[in-house]
C-alpha cells in the first residue's frame, strides 16, 4: 500500500473514530456515503409481520434468473447504522452476480433498539422464510445467510439461534469480514485488531463503540449471541463460507471463527483477500476485492460462470 493511500486512509480514520456521542450525524455520514438508488429492474418491498410489528424486507431478483435459490441479507453499519435504501446498490449487484433472489432485512438499530432487539428481527424473518420456503419459490435447502461486518456478525448469530431453539437450521452461510468477539481494546488476543486498529478506516475504538451502544447490558457483552466466538458449543453449524480483509481490524477473529466452527466438526472455507479494507463490499463492482469475493461466493454456492465477475 503506497504512502498516499496510508494518508488518506489515516485522515478518514480520525475523522470517523469519535462519533458514540453523535451516533446519529454517523447514520446520516453513513447513508451519504451510500446512495440510494433504484435499479433498473423492479425490486419489491415487502414486510415479516411478527407480533403485530412489521419487519420490512426488500427482495431483490436478478436480472437474468437461471434458478430457484435465495439469500438473505443482513447488512452491515456496526448494528446503529445502514438500512435496506443504503444497501440496495449492493444488493442489486449481489443477486445478479449470484443468480438469486436476496432478501435484504431492515432490522431495527441500536442504541434506540439494544441487543438483542435487531437480531430477534432478524431471526424472525429467516424463520419465516425458511418454514415457507414457497415465498421465494425454492425449497428450504436453497436458502443461505449472508452478512457482512455487523451483518456477518447477525448470520453467525442466527445460525446459532436457530439450532438452539430448534425451528429451522440454515443449511449455507456466508459471513463477510464478521465481528465475532467482544473486546476490541488494546488486550484484545488478535494482532490484526493492533495492526490495523488505527489507520485503515475502520478502527478499534469505532468497534468497541458500536458494541457500546448495541449492547446496553454490560453482562450481555459476553454473550455467545453477541460474540458467538464465545461459544461453548458450535456444533451443528452451517457449511460457512467466511471471507476477511488483509487491512481489517476484525481479520483475526473472523478466520478465529472460522477456525472453531473447524473443530466442532463442521463445513467451513476460509478467505483472506489480500490489499483489502473493512467494508470492500460497498466498492465499484470492478474492483478487484469485489470481483475475487464473488467468485468465493459463487463457488461455495456452486455456480459456476455467471456473466460480469
């Protein structure tokens, strides 16, 4: 990484650190940042009744639909920020770089809404979806999880949830350079959150205030349903597919993860993308960690060539 972009990256990184107090001007910098735009196929916006509340969904179709498979999507935004409208871009381009129809939750956010209130929205609507597979006209087993950040953190979350209460388990996850841990400070046990805990955007303080703000109850930090590496048991767990970045913070403790989920017997690839950031996803479909991360994705769906990657 050349000195000019070690700079930029510094100054973006102080710039973005200290926001706990001002959550809510990050939220706005967070949706500026990511447009909302309106593809040039339909999309649907739809909603989970749960209780008398309304989750809303949006369902995004691929341009050119070769099958009957889904994704649901949990976004990412440190469990305060994003929505369905800053995530559309992305996940117009996840369903026609996959070939399936995506689900994107809109989960309600912290701190207005602590743990365990987004997670129990998402939970729902995956069960929703995963008893009535006929909404999305595929069957059950054609279903994945897939998250990113946050989100990636939301899909472990679920998996876990759904195999202890026993409703539903994901065959397929997908978890996107996930936050997996619950202390992010300087005796965190992995180096990469020393390595890259300052200059590259995404910093150590800015995890350890999100899980601030989205965990209101000091003795829920700890939580395997907040920090499923914390797990006393990760048996029966999806086939997982975690993707990390050289230059993330959380490197180390989703492929800790990954590795974990390995010693319990189940299913798991593990990707590092090399010169890569926090947050790739939100790049130009052309850049490089964009384009290697598809092509994971769609060899642990088993799609084979899918035009544009």
């Amino acid at each position: 990484m050349n000195g000019i972009k070690r700079i930029a990256l510094k100054i973006l990184s102080d710039t973005f650190s200290v926001f706990k107090k001002h959550y809510k001007i990050y939220r706005k910098l967070f949706e500026a940042a990511n447009p909302y735009f309106k593809p040039k196929y339909n999309i649907l916006d739809s909603k989970i009744i749960i209780d008398s509340r309304e989750i809303p969904v949006r369902v995004f179709h691929p341009q050119a639909k070769t099958m009957e498979k889904a994704l649901i999507f949990f976004h990412g935004g440190g469990w305060i920020a994003g929505d369905i409208d800053s995530y559309t871009k992305v996940c117009a381009k996840m369903a026609d770089k996959t070939g399936h129809t995506v689900v994107s939750v809109n989960y309600r956010l912290a701190p207005e809404n602590p743990f365990p209130a987004g997670l129990e929205d998402c939970y729902y609507v995956a069960r929703k979806l995963f008893l009535n597979p006929d909404l999305l006209h595929c069957r059950q087993d054609d279903i994945s999880l897939i998250g990113d950040s946050a989100g990636g953190n939301l899909a472990a979350v679920v998996s876990l949830m759904a195999r202890d209460r026993g409703e539903f388990l994901p065959g397929k996850q997908i978890l996107l350079y996930p936050a997996t841990y619950c202390n992010h400070s300087d005796n965190s046990p992995f180096p990469s959150m020393r390595e890259n805990g300052k200059n590259y955007i995404l910093t150590a303080e800015q995890i350890q205030n999100y899980l601030d703000l989205y965990v209101a109850d000091e003795k829920d930090r700890c939580s395997p349903y907040v920090a499923p590496l914390l797990a006393t048991d990760l048996t029966n767990q999806p086939r997982t597919l975690i993707i990390t970045a050289e230059f993330d913070p959380l490197r180390d403790e989703g492929e800790a993860y990954g590795q974990k989920l390995r010693e319990f017997n189940n299913e798991v690839e593990i990707c590092r993308i090399e010169n890569a950031l926090h947050g790739f996803l939100r790049l130009p479909g052309k850049a490089k960690a964009v384009q290697i991360c598809y092509e994971k994705i769609n060899g642990f769906l088993g799609i084979r060539d899918r035009d544009g990657i």
